[in-house]
C-alpha cells in the first residue's frame, strides 16, 4: 500500500495536517480491517488440516521464506527493523491462536540478549519461560510436547554439549536459527536456535544438523568437514572425547524423507579418515542463513 501526495483542489488549496490525518486514520483502519481477516482465516485453517489428517503449528520453512521476501520488497522510511517486528508478531501470535504454546528460554549466560530475541521473534502473547541451562530447555520441550525451546549458538564450555540432548527419535530437533534475516545491528541479532519435538513442525532442509563425537582432536577435522560443505558451530568435551555441532548442506526442495541420514554417512565418513573413531548422529535441520547486507548491498564493478 503506497501513499501519493494529493495535487492541489480545483481551488488551488494545498493539502492540509487534516487532510494527512484523515488519511492516516484510513491506512490505520484498512491495516486493523486486515489483521481482523486474517484471523478469521484460522478456523477455517485448522478446518482444511483437520480435513487432510492434522499437521504441524509451526512451518518455520515458510516462515523464513516470509521474512525473506518482506526484507527483499521493503522500501522507504519505516525501518527494516520495525517491519520484521511487527510480522514476526503476527506471525508468531496466529501461530499460537491457532494451537497454544510457550517458550522456553536459556537465560543461563545472560537474560537481556535472550528475552529480546524471544519478544522480538515471538511478542508478549506467547508464555515466555527462562530456563537455567541448554539441557533444562530441552528438558521443558520434550515435557511439554508441543512448545519450542530457543538456544543460543557460542554458548562456550559452560553451556556443555548440549545438542547431545537432542539425539534419538523421540528427542527434540532444531527446527529453526534466528533471526531469519540477518545483518549489522539488528536488534535481536543474537544466533539462536529454535528447538522442539518433530512432530510439532515441518522444518526447512536447507542446512542439517549433527551431532559428532570424536575420541581426540584432530588437526584435519574442521578441513575434513570442510570438504563436505560442513561448518564446525560448536565444541566442548565430552565424555570420553570430544563434541561437536556440525551444519551441513542439506536441500531446498525435494523429498526430506533420509536426507539427514545420507548426510550423517557422508560426514562421519570423511571425519574417520582423519579422527579414527567418530559418531554422528542428526539433530535437526533449518533454513538457509540470509545475510540481508550481502544481498541487499550494491554489485561492485569489476
């Protein structure tokens, strides 16, 4: 929606702060008119899933490519940040309308930087919980069942190997990193991963997630990833050895159904080339990172 500037009347007058105001009441009142729409659309959206044997709340996939396309077409004065906000807002809160849940937040290192990001990606509607810890998140998610649990990525070694938490088919999953569109300054910039149990979402597959145990470090580890496209996000020791979170490329399209599995193959084969002994296990999955400065800045000329 675009606002022209009104040519002067047949009597040569200017617009008026009225006449602005009148207009900016009649903006205000289409915005509320639609949002009203919007939630009406919910019965009938549970209807259809109810229809077609039930489905997942929470489509973090979409979700993403969403805030993709509003960061990509957003234009004018109104800052990028105040856009996100108020969507990740609706979004989060027809989310919960829809099928009621909380979330649950690792204020372990700090509670500033994640109770931004939690009221930022999910607003004042959805029940926040702190919890102390990475394993306590992941605790309450699976207790719950249908909540989400948010995670922050460099926790260092005090936050322990948690993703080992998340290992097994009837463990949580990363479903999401936040925030989906990323760039300098954002004002809830803090990589974080959203957690929950894998029948409460349809996560995006663009990057997999594993969890990898390896006896002693190697110097060749982070190459031997590497050449599989993988990225070494964490480290800490565990029993016995060592842990490791690796992100691998998974698929933007196509069928999700083994492609963890292949990709945890993949890895532990080229990890045990130069670590020997070495586990791996899947533990979720999300979309691709967008770094909006890279493709929002302008193509230097060669």
């Amino acid at each position: 929606m675009t606002s022209t500037p009104k040519a002067p009347d047949a009597a040569g007058r200017a617009e008026t702060l009225g006449d602005l105001r009148v207009e900016i009441d009649r903006i205000d009142a289409a915005m509320h008119e639609n949002l009203m729409a919007r939630g009406a659309i919910i019965d009938r959206l549970i209807a259809v899933k109810a229809r077609a044997g039930g489905g997942s709340a929470f489509r973090p996939d979409r979700e993403a490519s969403m805030m993709r396309h509003i960061a990509e077409r957003h234009r004018g004065r109104l800052p990028l940040d105040t856009v996100e906000g108020i969507w990740r807002i609706i979004i989060s809160t027809f989310t919960f309308i829809q099928a009621g849940y909380a979330v649950h937040a690792d204020t372990a290192a700090g509670d500033a930087a994640m109770r931004d990001s939690a009221r930022f990606h999910f607003g004042f509607t959805v029940p926040l919980h702190t919890q102390d810890g990475p394993a306590a998140v992941i605790a309450a998610v699976r207790r719950a069942g249908s909540d989400l649990g948010l995670i922050r990525l460099g926790g260092g070694v005090a936050a322990g190997p948690w993703w080992r938490g998340l290992v097994g088919p009837d463990a949580p999953k990363v479903i999401a990193r936040l925030p989906f569109v990323e760039r300098p300054d954002h004002p809830a910039g803090m990589p974080v991963v959203v957690v929950a149990m894998a029948s409460a979402a349809t996560p995006a597959t663009e990057v997999l997630l594993h969890s990898v145990w390896v006896e002693r470090w190697r110097d060749g580890i982070p190459a031997a990833a590497a050449a599989e496209g993988g990225e070494i996000l964490e480290q800490t020791a565990a029993a016995g050895g060592l842990a490791l979170l690796v992100a691998m490329p998974g698929a933007a399209e196509g069928p999700a159904e083994g492609l963890a599995e292949a990709s945890a193959v993949r890895l532990q084969a080229a990890l045990s080339a130069v670590a020997g002994d070495v586990r791996v296990a899947p533990v979720g999955s999300h979309a691709a990172r967008y770094d909006f400065a890279a493709v929002s800045a302008p193509a230097v000329p060669a």
